[in-house]
C-alpha cells in the first residue's frame, strides 16, 4: 500500500452480513441516463452541435469521485406513505435499525428552507459505521448532479476518524410528491467524500502583468483546442 493511499473501514452487523447492498465506489454507480447521453447535441445558439455535459470532466468527476451509499431494501412510495417488505434478524450484541427510513418532525428544520408544517423530514437509515484515518473528515452529500432522484439528501460533515462506533444516518427532503412507484434497493441515497482536515486561509490579489499574460494564452489555448483541461490538468 502506498504511503498516500487512503483506507476507510465500513463496518455492519454481522446478521446482516450479505443482506443489505455493500457500499461502492461512485464511479461504479453511475447513473443510466449519463451512460446513455450523447456526448454532443444541437446547440440553437451556434446552430451546430456542441459538447453535453458528459464531455465535461469537472461534471463527471463530481460525480465519480468518493463512494456512494445505498438504499437497503426496496421502498414502495404510493399516494405520499411508504412501505417496505423487509424483516432482517434480530440484532445480537448490537441492536440497529431495522427499518430502511425514519422520519423527523418539521419542527427540526423551523426557520430553514426546508420546513413545511404539513410534511415530515425522511432520513434515510444506514447500517454502516465508517472509520477514516486520524485527520479525516467525511462530507456526506446527495448524490451529484443526481436530479433525477425524488429526494435531496441534506449535506453534513462528521469527523469520522474520532467518531465511527456509531451510525450516520442521512435526512432527506422527498421533493416529488407526484412520486408512485418503488425505490429500488441499492438506489444511492448519500455520497461521500473523505476530507483531510488543516488550516487554511485566503489571499486576495489582482493581476501582476504574468498572471494576466498566462491567463490570456490559456483562455485563448481553449478557445483554438477541445478537450485541453482534460488533455493537460485532469489529474
């Protein structure tokens, strides 16, 4: 191994070891709609064709980088109740949620944009502890760039190298109250990003006649070239 990789520990119970959907990479959880997108379509503006968003490196890496969460059973949503066919065994030394969804009150959210009197916060249960190396933190977020998805999973940070002998769970905003239908096991409800935590700060500058002269050759280098950020900056 080497000296920059990073390990992450994702633990469970063992009496649901090979029940419930194993956490992946983002990259494997792509979405079907940007695998079957055209990487070019009619621009009415240039009245020519042009690059979709799955020629844009920085869109697709978004959405690959880190790992993502999933959904542990099927979920049938249906005139705004879910349901779900799903009984795990009995916890043994450990007891977990048995359920794949909770609920918080609205009153939680009161004073965001979020909070609605008449309709309840979903959280997304995980059954998954994770242990990040001494400095690393964990940015749990929904899916990106995943609008396709009838819920928005609200984004937190836990620094999981101190606290990871308990579960994260994952709050959610169900937006599509024209929803019917089932949310399919393994459906991604959170992804995350390990962040090494440090000091940081900011500095303000303007231009020094080289910083202008680079960033006029580069502008205009993008300008001539397709694809020059993925050829020469894409680590």
């Amino acid at each position: 191994m080497s000296d920059d990789q990073l390990t992450l520990i994702l633990r469970c119970p063992k009496e649901l070891d090979g029940l419930i959907p194993f956490p992946v990479p983002a990259a494997q959880g792509l979405p079907g709609w940007i695998r079957a997108m055209p990487p070019q379509a009619l621009n009415v503006v240039v009245g020519g064709e042009s690059d979709t968003v799955k020629r844009c490196p920085p869109f697709v890496d978004a959405m690959t980088h880190g790992f993502l969460i999933p959904l542990m059973c099927d979920v049938k949503v249906e005139n705004g109740e879910f349901s779900w066919d799903n009984e795990p065994p009995p916890g043994g030394r450990v007891s977990f949620v048995r359920s794949p969804i909770g609920f918080h009150d609205p009153g939680q959210v009161t004073g965001t944009p979020l909070f609605d009197a008449e309709r309840f916060m979903i959280k997304f249960h995980n059954p998954w502890t994770i242990e990040a190396p001494e400095g690393w933190s964990l940015l749990f977020t929904h899916p990106v760039n995943r609008f396709d998805l009838p819920f928005t999973t609200l984004t937190g940070l836990v620094d999981s190298d101190r606290y990871h002998d308990a579960w994260v769970h994952f709050p959610a905003r169900w937006h599509d109250m024209n929803f019917s239908g089932v949310l399919p096991k393994g459906t991604p409800v959170a992804q995350c990003f390990p962040i090494k935590r440090g000091e940081w700060t900011t500095q303000t500058a303007v231009f020094t006649d080289e910083d202008a002269q680079r960033v006029h050759d580069l502008t205009n280098e993008i300008d001539r070239e397709k694809g020059v950020y993925r050829k020469q900056y894409r680590a």
